[in-house]
C-alpha cells in the first residue's frame, strides 16, 4: 500500500473548435482538464494543480501540455478557468485540523 500518492480527478471535458495538429480535423477536439491532489493512506490530502489533456475524437491524439501549440495552451487556460476545484479534495487536512483542534480543546 503506498503511503503517500498524486492522483487525478477529472474536472471537465468540452469540446474546443481547434484545429487538430495530427490530422488538420477541425471540430473535432475535447478538452480534459484534471486537479492533482496528495493523498496519504489514500485519503486526500490537499489539491495541488490542475492539468490537461486535449485529446482528437477523429485520429485519437492526446496533446500533454508540453506539447500544446499556444491556440490549445489557450482553450486549456479558457476551460480551466471555468474549472473548481472540488472541495473533498481537502478532507484529510479538514479531519487533521480536526483532531489537532479537538486535542488541544480537551488537552489530550
């Protein structure tokens, strides 16, 4: 069992009208964007990034963010700021807040 782990949660798919850079299909893109967040023992932790992924429905290309040309740099940016981040992603730290609080109350 891995103590201390990064996992994804997907946030959103839409379909961007870009142009795909494999095989020139306009129309035909989705956008994924992701949150990264730690967990520990398999509990979230807390949310670190958001990341994507825009992936052609037509030839089944996935462009990283490394790899996105500035057109698809610029949706990804669109889509991510329309994304938020789910708040189950801080309950580790809310149950650790919780039981530091509830410790120094009852000064156990």
């Amino acid at each position: 069992m891995t103590v201390y782990a990064t996992k994804l949660a997907k946030l959103k798919v839409e379909p961007i009208e870009n142009e795909c850079a494999k095989c020139g299909t306009v129309h035909t893109m989705d956008m994924h964007v992701f949150q990264k967040y730690r967990t520990v023992l398999g509990m979230p932790l807390f949310p670190t990034n958001k990341t994507g992924v825009a992936l052609c429905t037509h030839c089944m290309t996935a462009s990283k963010r490394r790899q996105m040309t500035p057109d698809l740099i610029k949706a990804f940016n669109k889509v991510k700021s329309q994304t938020h981040m789910p708040l189950w992603t801080w309950a580790g730290s809310l149950l650790i807040g919780m039981v530091i609080a509830y410790s120094l109350y009852f000064h156990i």
